[in-house]
C-alpha cells in the first residue's frame, strides 16, 4: 500500500502524497474532501482522491480517461450540484463536469481561453470567473462552460525582494477564495523549479474578483527561505477549510536530493489575523509533526500490485505515457497482456520512496519483446529487455547487443538504492542473476531534462503478437 502521512498519534507528517502529485487542487464538499493534480502526459488522467481529515486518501476515479494532451495544473471546483475540472491541456484551457466526483465525468470541452493554470470562482449574484496564469481573468457563462467577453489582466503579482534567488519572475496558479467579503487571490511565483528558494506562495485580497487588490502582510505564506531544508521549491497553494472552520493550504514541493521524485504534496495550517489575513502558524515547522485536522480516516492510498480495478478499469497506479494510438490489451487483477507495437507507449507506475525494489514476471509470444525500465521521457530511459534473440540492456534509449537467452520467461528485479539502479533476472524465482547493466538516476528530474516530469517504473511491449507483465511486486527498500 501506499505511504501515509498519518502518525497514528493526532499528528501527521509531510508529505501528505508521496510522489510525484503536483499541482494540488482540493476542495470541500460537506464532510468530504476531493482533490486532483496534474496528470502531463499519462493517460488515464486527473486522478480523483477522496478524503475525510485531509491526510488520509482514496483514489476514487479518473477523469479523463483517454489521452487528450499535456494536462497541466487543473482547478477542481464544486458550484450548483456539479463538480467541475477547468484544465489546461497543451496549454489551452477546457472543462470536465460530473454530478459526482466517482463520475462519469464528461469529456472535455474547449472553454475558449489559451492559457494554463485556471481558477473558478463565483460571486455573491451567481456571477462566475475564470482566473489564469499571469494575472489574468475571463468571465464564464452562466453554465461555466464557456468564456464570455475578453480576458483581461486584473493582477500583477506580489513585487517580492530582487535580490531573492529564484528561477523568474513568474506568476501562476491564481485561486480564489471568498471569505468574509473578500476575494482572496492566492498564487505562485518565483518559478516552480530552479533554485530551492525559488517557489512561493503570495496572496492578495480584494472586494471585487477583478480587483483592485491588495498585498498579504505575511507574504510570501510559504516559502524555502534556505537551500538547507528538506522541501524546497515550496509553492503553488489550494486553501481549503474545515468543517469546524479552520483553514489549511495545500500545496507541492520537491524533496531536496530527490527531485527524481516529483513534486509531492504537502499541507500546513492557516490562522487568521484580526485585520482579516491568513498566514501559517509561527510555530508550524513543515518538517516536523504537525496536529491533523479533524475527521475520520479513509482507507490511505493504492493497493500496488494489482494491474485492475474492482470496477474492471486499469489500476489507479498504471497509466499511458502519451498514446498517441489505440492500446489493445486485457486485464486480471495480477496481470496485463499487451498487444505490441514497434513504437510501443510504455505503462507506467509512480514509485514514492527514495529507496525501493520492483519485480514482474514476463512472459513473450514468438515475435514479441519487453522492457522493464526506469523511465523519465520518451528520449531518456534505461532498464533490461528482452526479445527472441535473447536478454538486452536499454541505456538511456539505445539497446545493447542481445545476449542469448533459452527462455521466453523471466523474472525482472530492480533495485533502486538512492539513484543507484541494479537489475537482477531469474527463471524461476529462486536463482538469481546480476544484470550487467546499472545506472545512476540522480539526475532524472525537472531541472535538468524539462518537461516537468519524474522517473517512473514503465513496462513496454515492443515488436508484434504480445507481451504478458503479471505478479508485479514494489516495496520500499
């Protein structure tokens, strides 16, 4: 299962998702929490989690269900009886909508509006924004599914200290938050890579949605104010409140020394000052044990080792990476058959810890062949294969030479110990072989090759006939 925060104890420790789950947008309805984040280019995508004290979460659907784009930064919303996913993807922003969050949520639809990080809000006359990156915002119409008029710029961004060592200056992910008639606009800057110190969360308030408004005091809210912390890049909040009424922020932040990880999600608490500002808590330390928010606890995370749904779909830890075909293949709670292709999309899996072991049987049809790899992109990838010819090395794209192999079968296991990756195989589970390929992975990430992504476990079906993965093993090292 996966990693939970939850200390058992009323405390818990960040992060609150271990992984790569960026872009965090999370929203209240009643007793229950919904939450999403950016799915890029894996397909199926916006995973929906469900959770009752904000630590402890379900995955409960995924909204997009086929691949659409580079979905970046979406905005999960809840207005009038609909639930709502304003995405940007490839940088244009469209609208998801379902009754509940389980869904069926619908496809998606273009809103009219080129940009990325979008934010919903409504007023007090049923009058609805969209708010988007740079500063700018679009009304929607009535049904909020479509803008109306033409974007305009409304905020310019908090003017931070120069000499701050950031990426740029960059402002995204506007939210709106209405509270005790205010429109609290709460955005990232600096960057969301870069420097540790270079993301931050800043926020603004005023009584109209399209301003003027008015600088936080207790900017920036959060912040990695030293290369030295653990969280760095700390930024890109969602508030949300309690039934009780407290108020949290939700937001994202690299792991320093394993940004191969992602940018996993964090929470911290929210107070509010007398003259109506929210700020976090003198005495929060993000790397300490923090009290939780009330509420039960959901049952936390995935159950890895399954590759199907109860409900018949692909499991929650498995996704496409950019399927730019139609995949044929089956499924049974332990196993996958996968048709192959010569230009096969991999299936992937986001491991969580900065230690970790991963295992899968294989098995080959006649003119099929497999790869278990380490995986970043489509140009950056290493691991072990396997075809008819016999077992081969894959090292960052390019395949070695095969080396003969007597079997169509085999056990693969991965051991990634702090970036350093061995590969071990065996026939029959109980006599195992060092592979002769290892690789050093400390430099997957972001800052280095782009895209925004993080190294992910991928299994690849190459060739033609197919390629059955079953038994797939992970667990922490």
């Amino acid at each position: 299962m996966q990693a939970s925060g939850d200390l058992g104890n009323g405390t818990y420790r960040n992060p609150i998702l271990a992984g790569d789950y960026a872009d965090p947008s999370v929203v209240r309805v009643g007793d229950d929490y919904y939450m999403t984040h950016s799915s890029f280019k894996f397909a199926p995508g916006l995973l929906i989690w469900h959770s009752k004290d904000l630590v402890n979460w379900e995955p409960i659907a995924k909204a997009l269900t086929d691949y659409a784009g580079d979905v970046w930064a979406p905005d999960l919303t809840f207005y009038k009886d609909r639930y709502y996913i304003y995405a940007p993807i490839n940088e244009e922003i469209m609208v998801l909508t379902a009754k509940h969050p389980h869904g069926p949520w619908s496809d998606p639809q273009k809103v009219g509006v080129q940009g990325i990080d979008p934010g919903h809000v409504a007023d007090s006359n049923g009058n609805r924004y969209l708010f988007f990156s740079d500063g700018y915002m679009v009304e929607l119409a009535e049904d909020g599914m479509s803008a109306v008029g033409t974007p305009r710029k409304v905020y310019d961004g908090w003017p931070f200290p120069k000499e701050w060592v950031v990426e740029g200056n960059f402002m995204e992910s506007p939210k709106l938050t209405f509270h005790n008639g205010y429109f609290y606009l709460t955005v990232a800057q600096g960057g969301t890579s870069g420097p540790s110190t270079s993301h931050m969360v800043a926020s603004a308030r005023s009584k109209e949605p399209w301003g003027p408004y008015e600088h936080s005091p207790h900017n920036p809210i959060i912040r990695t104010q030293s290369r030295n912390e653990r969280w760095c890049s700390k930024g890109h909040g969602s508030l949300v409140d309690t039934p009780d009424g407290g108020w949290w922020i939700v937001y994202h932040a690299y792991e320093k020394g394993y940004y191969t990880l992602g940018r996993q999600t964090l929470l911290e608490p929210l107070e509010w000052t007398e003259d109506g500002w929210f700020r976090v808590p003198l005495h929060c330390k993000t790397d300490e044990p923090i009290p939780k928010p009330p509420g039960d606890a959901v049952p936390h995370g995935m159950t890895y080792g399954e590759f199907q749904e109860a409900s018949g779909w692909l499991g929650y830890p498995w996704s496409w990476y950019q399927t730019n075909y139609d995949i044929q293949y089956t499924l049974q709670k332990q196993a996958i058959t996968i048709q192959a292709a010569p230009e096969a999309a991999p299936l992937v899996f986001m491991p969580e810890g900065h230690s970790y072991a991963a295992q899968v049987e294989i098995e080959l049809s006649e003119e099929s062949a497999a790869q278990f790899l380490l995986f970043y992109n489509g140009s950056t990838y290493s691991g072990f294969g396997i075809s008819q010819e016999g077992l081969y090395g894959v090292i960052r794209g390019w395949e070695t030479p095969s080396k003969p192999y007597p079997h169509r079968r085999v056990i693969v296991r991965l051991e990634n110990n702090e970036h350093e990756v061995v590969f071990y195989y065996s026939a029959d589970g109980s006599e195992w072989n060092k592979f002769e390929h290892s690789f050093e992975t400390s430099g997957w990430h972001h800052n280095t090759l782009g895209g925004f992504l993080a190294l992910r476990i991928a299994l690849r079906a190459k060739g033609s006939g197919e390629v059955t993965f079953k038994n797939f093993i992970y667990q922490k090292l």
